[in-house]
C-alpha cells in the first residue's frame, strides 16, 4: 500500500449548509413540526420517475425507480396534514420563512432577487410523498470571512424538509411525515481548497451566524452538511449527504479524499494494463443450475430463495479487485457498496475465492464455463431474476468508469467517517417549474427590513452572553455552539440557579455520558427542566443530576422520578450526614493517626460512595474536614 499526504493530492470541497428554521410552521401549511411516535394516519405509494421539460430522464430518479420499493408513510395529525400527503395543493408560502431566508442572504452579501420562482426538484427515493422537493433559489453570491480569509457564496435556495426515515428493509422504504415540509434553508459555499480542517472552520463559522439569528433550530438533525469533494486528475466529482456533526465532517472529507485518490491509483494501473472492456452478450452467463452443489450457505439460501446467479467475465484484469492503494480502497469494495444498493447481498470476485463456502472445485466450474484465461477475472452475482440484469448493467458501467478515476455520484456519510454508495450524481433533468405557486415577489421594504435585522455576529453574541450570565469565554462557546442554547436560557429564566453549574451539566455532563454510549434522546427537555427544579428546591443534591441522567440515559428510566426511585437518591439532611461521617471516622482511625488532616483525601472517597447523590460535596468536605480535626483533638495529636 502506498503512503498517502492530503496535501499534494489537490484536494477541493464545496460546502452546502441545510439549516432548518425555527418559525414553528411548516413552508406551504399551518402544521407545526412537531415529532412524535404515535401515529394516526398510515398509506403507502410507488414512485415513478418522470420526465423533465426537456424529455429527459434524470440518472439518479431512474436509479431510484430500479429498486421499486413500495413507500409505506406514517403521520400525526397533529403536525402533517393533506398537504404532506399530496392530497391537496400547497398553500401560501409562510412569510416568518420567507423574511428569515432574506435576513441570512442579507447577513452574506448575497444578491437577492425580487422575483423568486419556486421549482420542483425530482426526488422519488421516498422522503416527499409527491415525488419532488419544493425548492426557491433566493440569492446569488455573498460571502463570509473565516479566520481572515473570504469564503464565496454560491447561492442560498429556501425549501421543504424531507419526510424522515424510519426504515429500509427488502422491498419496502417507511418514512414519518413529521418533518416533511419543515422550512429548510441551503447555503452552497465555492469550493476551497484545504485541509479537511479547514473545512470544518468553514462549517463552524457558517453555524455559528445562523445560530446568531436565535431563530434556526438545534440539535441532532437539525442542521446538515454535505461536501462535494474532488481530487487532481480524479475525473468526477462526488457529492457526500448526510453529516450532521462537525467532528465527522472532518473525518468525511479525509476519507473520501484517500478514497478518491485511491481511484485516481487504481485508474493508472488499468491504463497501463490490457484491460479493453466488456460485453455483456459475450462475458455473462447464467450459472444457476451449473452451482446448485455449491455447498455455500449464501448460495443455497439465493437458490431456495429462487434467485438466478450469473457470472461476469473480465479479460486482462486479474488482481484489480482486490489492488489496495490505501488501506480500505478496493475496486471489490466500490463493487460491492454499488449492488447493496439494490437489495442485494454483495457480489464474489475471483481475487478472494475460494472462500465464503465456496471450495476450489466450484471456481473451476465457473472457470471452465467462462473460459478464464490466467490474466482474466471474474465476478458472481446472485439476485431475483427482476433485478439481476439491471444490476449487472450497473456493475459494467462501473468497471468501464474505472479506468477513467472518480466516478460522479452521491454517496453517503457513515457514523464512523466514511462513505457509501448511495446513487448516481442527479443532472439538471430533476428540476422543473413548480405549477401550484405562483412567482413571490420580494419589495423594497422587505430588502429594508432584513438590513434592520441583520443578526450580530458570533463574537459580539459570545460577549453578550458572557455578560448577561457571568459565564467564562469557554463556557460561554460551548453553550452557544451546542443544541441546547434555548433550553439553558429557559432553566435560568425559570429557576434560581447558578447559569455556570447549568451550562457545565448541559455542555460537560450531557456530552460525557453520550461518549459513554448513553443516549441523550431519551433525556426530554421536561426531564431537565425538573431536574434543576428539584435542586433549586433542594430535593436532591448536586451530584444527583448525573446520576439521574445516567440512569435515563441508558434506558434504565423514563422518569426523573423513576430514575430517583432506581438510584435509591433521596436527600439526606445535614445531621444524619453529619452522623454517617462520624461513622466513617471511627471505623478508619489508622487512616487519621497516620496522615492527620490528610486523611481526608482517602475518607472524602469512602464518604461518598455512602452518600453519592445524596449530600453536595461541599457539605460532605466541610463537615469532614470538621470532624477529622475533632478527632485529631480527642487523639491528642
């Protein structure tokens, strides 16, 4: 494998920031967007693709129609209504959208047209009901300074949500409803070139002026970023969906640009070989009756499930599928993301059989039936007889691209950093006028009004809120950076309580126990709100808040008052602390005798594990501190 250095391999990326708009309505309806888990109402369709004005196709709907799964929908009443469901026209444009869309635009120093025409954008994996987005182009240009240096705006487009996944399993796609039509706001920034960290900044600087509007939405979700990345000479570029923390934006572009890179590799490696192409009349055959003694689970769970298994053919390309120019690049590895996409397993190459249950003698079956020289390489497949030739239609359009480098097309961002196949990069075919809205205008005192209410920026917003709560300037970061901004200004609002300690549970404690791999989704805004107020009442200690936490975080709860009851944390008042502490000190005289006022190090430990969550701290060191003397006096020493 060779070495790889993201700074000589011409890395450029091209930012597009969705940031949903906290106007508590959806964009061309009155419901709001609330999520919930209860459903009322449940359909299902099949989504076609259709032609633009043109006449064309897009790539990338055709993709989708390829799978023909069948879109099953849940929804609420309370938040989708016979809009979401295509079942009535869209209604007017919500105006709160509109003026915080000019705002932003104005805040960049982007060109905002007085005439906005609303557009459809083709999308039929299933995430909108009517088989399109609806998208409004609102400016061009602008641009936003990031440590000393002028990024460009490319344009800013105000539109809907779409429906959230639930699930994607065989032939059928499930989606909510709830966030479909949420207004939506995507800022597309030039392309720079950079290190993935760099890109990060960029990302963070954007973030933090929408943030510094107060009336964009937080948390996970809420804000996404997809990266259009390319290398030197790598041919396509490839548009990545779907990150939505900066952390693993980072890791996104390093891996996608070692990815990419990889390719450009094994692109030269195929130039200077004898690989010319492939025909399908010629190099694929049908294998289904030649393997039914092929004793490989995978195979015979494909032959009862009556599935055809085909054998592909590649003169002159023997070693590339398993060629690695970098650790996890493969041609097998890209072969295999592409027919998953599909509903299929995966496919078997020739550079890694036998293996899988596949034995020596069924290679030579396929061998000998396709006629494979020393030089050649083949594939096997096996897929519903529906699909198969779709795919493998597929799979030699990909190896035909490979010689070429990158090839454009979408993919996805993983958790981990990395990126999967997701479908062909869409053309202009997807976007076609929208025939239910009319043009929307946009005055001159609308242009005014966004000036008036242009937001301050991110270091006088850090300054003011360092004031206002005496916070210190990296506690104030944290709290403005993260998804709970809105909900620590209500718990200081509501209750009595130090806005330092709040912030460090909310930014410190929070973010501790999620690393743990404890889950801040069922922690409910309600949750932490009575919390504090159990506190402020002095019903539990400080300490307990963690605890409680803990134990809602993990499932263990739903409740804070479950949580309490499961932790056995009830507040224990300062005489019977006081006893438990005297206790303790008997019990560990040694300890006293030999390190004196020392002892209360190893003590203060033993003490609260007794009384952890039960007593603050503070108390327990003040009282024990008190009584060791005390017992240093009674000792004589």
């Amino acid at each position: 494998m060779s070495e790889f250095s993201i700074d000589s391999i011409g890395l450029k990326v091209g930012l597009e920031i969705h940031q949903q708009l906290a106007t508590n309505k959806k964009l061309f309806c009155n419901c709001k967007p609330i999520e919930s888990e209860e459903y009322s109402i449940k359909f299902q369709r099949k989504l076609r693709a259709v032609k633009s004005e043109l006449g064309e196709y897009d790539p990338a709907a055709l993709f989708e129609k390829s799978k023909s799964k069948t879109i099953v929908y849940y929804a609420n009443s309370e938040s989708s209504c016979l809009v979401e469901q295509d079942e009535e026209p869209p209604h007017n444009l919500d105006n709160n959208a509109k003026e915080l869309a000019l705002i932003i635009a104005t805040s960049l120093n982007s060109k905002i047209f007085n005439e906005i025409y609303p557009m459809r954008k083709s999308v039929i994996d299933g995430s909108n009901t009517t088989g399109f987005q609806r998208t409004m182009l609102i400016s061009q240009g602008g641009k936003i300074e990031v440590n000393g240096e002028t990024i460009g705006v490319q344009s800013i487009c105000l539109e809907e949500d779409a429906a959230k996944l639930l699930g994607d399993k065989g032939d059928i796609r499930e989606y909510s409803l709830d966030r479909l039509g949420v207004p939506l706001l995507e800022i597309a920034l030039d392309p720079v070139e950079g290190d993935p960290k760099k890109i990060k900044n960029i990302a963070l600087a954007l973030g933090r002026l929408l943030r510094s509007t107060k009336k964009v939405t937080r948390g996970i979700g809420s804000i996404r970023q997809d990266v259009n990345v390319s290398v030197k000479d790598g041919g396509g570029i490839v548009e990545v969906k779907g990150v939505q923390q900066l952390d693993q934006l980072e890791k996104v572009v390093e891996f996608e640009a070692k990815r990419q890179y990889g390719l450009v590799k094994i692109a030269e490696k195929l130039k200077n070989s004898d690989f010319k192409g492939i025909s399908k009349s010629e190099n694929v055959f049908d294998i289904t009756e030649d393997w039914k003694g092929c004793q490989s689970k995978i195979i015979q769970k494909a032959l009862k499930d009556n599935s055809t298994i085909k054998a592909i053919k590649i003169e002159n390309f023997s070693g590339m599928f398993g060629y690695t120019p970098f650790e996890g690049v493969r041609l097998g590895k890209e072969i295999g993301q592409l027919v998953k996409f599909y509903g299929i397993g995966g496919v078997f190459h020739s550079d890694e059989l036998p293996n899988y249950g596949i034995e020596e003698k069924d290679v030579l079956i396929v061998k000998n039936i396709l006629k494979v020289k020393q030089n050649d390489a083949f594939l096997i497949i096996a897929a519903p007889s529906s699909k198969i030739d779709f795919v493998i239609d597929s799979i030699i359009s990909r190896l035909l691209e490979a010689k070429n480098g990158v090839p454009a097309e979408t993919r996805l961002a993983t958790q981990t950093g990395e990126t999967v196949f997701l479908r062909p990069r869409p053309g202009a075919s997807r976007m076609y006028p929208e025939t239910d809205i009319p043009p929307i205008s946009v005055t001159n005192k609308e242009l005014e009004n966004a000036k008036k209410n242009i937001p301050k920026s991110w270091d006088e917003s850090l300054l003011e809120l360092q004031k206002k709560y005496e916070l210190n300037p990296q506690l104030s970061e944290q709290i403005f950076d993260s998804r709970y901004m809105e909900l620590f200004e209500k718990v200081i609002e509501r209750i009595k309580i130090n806005p330092t300690f709040v912030a460090s549970i909310l930014c410190s404690t929070i973010t501790n126990l999620e690393r743990n791999g404890m889950n801040s989704k069922l922690l409910t805004e309600e949750n932490i709100i009575k919390s504090f107020q159990l506190l402020e009442e002095g019903k539990i200690a400080k300490e307990s808040i963690e605890i409680i936490y803990e134990s809602i975080m993990s499932g263990k709860s739903q409740t804070i008052d479950e949580a309490l009851k499961n932790a056995s944390i009830e507040a224990v008042d300062e005489t019977k602390v006081e006893q438990i502490i005297i206790d303790i000190i008997e019990k560990n005289q040694e300890i006293i005798k030999n390190q004196k006022e020392r002892s209360i190090g190893p003590l203060m430990g033993i003490v609260m594990k007794e009384l952890r969550g039960k007593a603050s701290g503070e108390i327990v060191n003040n009282l024990l501190l008190k009584n060791i003397k005390k017992k240093l006096e009674n000792m004589g020493l």
